[in-house]
C-alpha cells in the first residue's frame, strides 16, 4: 500500500503525526541548508578565481624576471663595449687625418699614387661620414632594447616584493603599451590624452596586468584596416580614473552583463581563455575602485576604472 504524498513525497501517517510547526520548522532547516550550500559554492568559486589569477600573474612575473636577466647582462656589457669602440674610432680618424696631412708632403712618389688610389678604392671619404652616423643608429638600438627590458622589470617588478606602492599610473601605461607594442602597432594608432594624477597606492604589477588586458582586447577588437586606441587620464577628488576605449566592433548588449564572468567570450575557440576581464575586475575590486563598460555594436567600447588614491586598508 503507497502511503507517501504525491506532493512532499512524505508518508501520510507521518504526515498526521506532525504539526504545522514540526513541518515549517524542516522546512526552514532545509532551505537554511541550502542557502549554506550556495554561500559554500560561492566562496569555492572565489577561491578558485583568485587561485588562477594568482598563478597567471606569478607566470608572467616569472617569464618577465627571465627574460629581463637573460637580455639585460649581454645587452650592458655590448654598451659597454661599444663605447670603447667609438673611443677607438675617434683615435683612429685622428690618425687617418694625420696621414692625410702627411700625404702633401710626400708629391708625386709611386708611394703616394698607391696610398691615393687605396684612398679612393676603400671610399675613405664615404666611411668617414657614414660610420659615425651607424654608430649612432646602433646606439639608438642597444639604448631601445634597454629600455624593454626596463619596462619589462617596471611591468612584472621583478626587482620588488608584492607590497603596496605609491605609483606614477602614467609610467605603467607606458610601460605596458611598450610590453604589448606587437599586438596594436599592426593594428591601431594609440592616442594619449593623459591628464594631472597625483601618485596611488597599489599593487603596481597587478594594476600593469589590468592594462594590459584592457590594450590587448581593445587592439583584438578591432576589425578594420586600421583603428584607433584612446587612452585617457584623470583625478576627481581622492579617485581617479584611467580609460582605454577603442573604435572597434563593440561589444552586442546581451553580452555586456556577462563580459566579467569568468570564462566567458566572444573570441573563436582557442583564442581567448575568458579570464582577462574577470581577472581584471577581480583586481580592481581588491584595489577598492570601479571597473565600467560602454560600448556600442560597429563603434567601439570603453572601460573606465576608477582608483581610489589612497587605500582604507591595503589587504
């Protein structure tokens, strides 16, 4: 004989043998039960969230640190080197003027035939204006690729432990847009529009990670021959804000809500792992500030984050 209730699935005769309040009382314990449930899935989420953004970030400190050592020790002695080298090409051009001096003296001998018809064959007067103007493009060069490894020690602050730091947001920008140059010079024209910022404290290479996320998606929106990327600059009272906008294809409205969960994009498969913009919001959150979207299909999107210039309490 079937006793349970088509309803609860709880035997009639149990049933008869409850009051209302016994019933109400389960009640409440199940679903206090499941609201325990959900706050326990919560924080396994934000765990595993913070357990990723941990690991991308200690990765792209670890390939920064490596990379900077490995150019930085050849790329300072190759300077070094190349110093003495125009020290000895003055010396030498000295001594070619002297000779030339010399020359006059010597008339018309066989000897001086053969020292002018070596002086035109070697083009010695060509050298003497084109190798002091390759010295300088190759100082150029060395003096450009110190100056990545630089920006790749102030992205990652390999040199530095993971404290709290009072900042000039401007050279992060610089630096990370010189990091990401071989994403966007292909693709965008950047556009500075840089205003007065007062330093802020914060975690400087987890504030680069956001701006690098934020100029590489801007540059992958872009669709056309070539775009624009805008970044912007300002101080309101003790916040202020940084703004990357693009003139891409934007972003469609049922996806503008979704743009911060974690894995979620729009990019073909194997292109994009849906983690950056939810790293990125995790990280503004930590700093106290504010990550916000605009965008418009077939015009572009904007972020703004806001950053308090002081923090309450640095985690």
């Amino acid at each position: 004989m079937n006793t349970a209730s088509p309803d609860n699935g709880l035997p009639e005769v149990l049933l008869d043998q409850m009051s209302m309040d016994q019933v109400r009382a389960m009640v409440s314990e199940l679903l206090k039960a499941n609201e325990e449930l959900k706050e326990l899935n919560g924080k396994l989420s934000d765990a595993r969230t913070k357990l990723i953004q941990s690991e991308k970030l200690a990765s792209i400190g670890q390939l920064a640190a490596g990379v900077a050592h490995e150019i930085n020790n050849p790329i300072g002695f190759i300077f070094s080197n190349f110093s003495t080298l125009e020290k000895y090409l003055q010396d030498l051009f000295q001594m070619l003027s002297a000779y030339e001096q010399a020359e006059s003296e010597l008339g018309s001998s066989p000897v001086a035939a053969r020292l002018r018809a070596l002086y035109e064959e070697l083009e010695i007067e060509y050298l003497k204006d084109d190798i002091p103007s390759l010295m300088n493009e190759s100082r150029d060069g060395i003096q450009r690729v110190r100056k990545i490894v630089q920006d790749l020690k102030d992205f990652s602050r390999v040199d530095a432990r993971q404290e709290w730091e009072w900042v000039n947001l401007h050279n992060g920008l610089n630096s990370t847009l010189n990091i990401v140059n071989n994403e966007i010079k292909y693709k965008a024209d950047v556009v500075r529009e840089f205003g007065e910022l007062p330093e802020v404290q914060c975690l400087p290479s987890e504030v680069n990670q956001v701006f690098m996320n934020l100029l590489v998606n801007a540059a992958h929106s872009i669709t056309a021959e070539r775009g624009t990327i805008t970044l912007r600059t300002g101080h309101e009272g003790a916040e202020v804000w940084v703004e990357v906008a693009d003139n891409g294809c934007g972003i469609a409205p049922e996806n503008l809500s979704r743009i911060f969960d974690p894995f979620f994009t729009t990019k073909p498969v194997g292109q994009g792992t849906g983690l950056g913009l939810s790293l990125s919001y995790g990280i503004i959150q930590k700093h106290a500030g504010r990550m916000e979207v605009s965008s418009q299909l077939g015009q572009g999107t904007r972020f703004r984050i806001t950053l308090p210039v002081r923090q309450a309490q640095p985690a």
